[in-house]
C-alpha cells in the first residue's frame, strides 16, 4: 500500500488541498485511512488510484471545504461515549496545525464517495467504526460539503 502514499495521483489531490489551507503534507505522519478503505470498501489499490484520478478537481474542491472545517465543540450529551470527552484543559481554541499527514486524500476520497453512495447510513456506520467524535453530524457536514 505504500506505493499510494508516493503515487502521482494521490500528490495532484492532497497538494492544492495544502496549499489552499497552508498546511505541509508531512511524509512522517502517514494517515492510516488507506488500510480501512481497503477493508471496508473492499478497494484495491488501483481502485484508489484510479479514483483519486478519476475525481480529482471534485476531490479538491471537496477538500479545500473539509480542510477548513472546524471541529464542533465539545458539548454535554453530544456523540462522545461517556468518559471519552475532552477534558476542558484539553480543548484549546488556539492552536494551529502546522503539517496533515501524507494519505489524506485517501481520507477525503471514502468521505467523497461514501456522500455519493446517497446512503446516509452506510456512512454513519463508516464514521462510527472509525471513532469519529460526533459521528452522525459530521455526516451530516460531509453530506452538505459534496452537496452544495
């Protein structure tokens, strides 16, 4: 899998995203999304490949939406499980992030079609099994972003 994360294609979509947030793609911090796409959706690596080529200018501009998006708050009764809230000496509202991790685009790609699926469910599901905080309205943001 690691020829994904080197792949031309996987650049052509994660570089503008970058750019547009100012951001550097840091090749220490692989995101990891690339193993659970090919599990869950059953992908192979040309598969993504292909998709990543195949939707590129609607992955970008997807993405430049997704990269600035702020975390929602964290609030009492919301989609964290009992005990696994942030502690209010965690949450810090100034902080910036300096590098995303080299595999994103393969993140916003299953976010992208998942949305496309139009089965709100199924990308409920996906989010839950990744431990997504807020999970259900973080779907509801995705769903908004391909969308609009």
């Amino acid at each position: 899998m690691g020829h994904i994360l080197t792949s031309p294609q996987l650049h052509a979509v994660e570089q503008p995203i970058a750019d547009h947030v100012g951001l550097l793609i840091s090749p220490f911090r692989n995101c990891s999304e690339h193993l659970n796409v090919i599990y869950f959706l059953n992908w192979s690596a040309q598969t993504i490949l292909d998709l990543l080529s195949g939707r590129r200018e609607a992955l970008i501009a997807f993405g430049k939406k997704l990269a600035l998006q702020r975390a929602p708050p964290d609030e009492e009764g919301g989609e964290f499980p009992v005990g696994e809230a942030l502690h209010p000496a965690d949450r810090n509202t100034d902080s910036r992030a300096i590098s995303i991790g080299n595999g994103f685009g393969v993140t916003y790609l299953t976010y992208h079609h998942l949305v496309l699926l139009n089965d709100p469910k199924f990308l409920r599901d996906y989010l839950k099994s990744l431990r997504i905080p807020y999970a259900v309205r973080f779907a509801k943001r995705l769903e908004a972003m391909v969308n609009d």
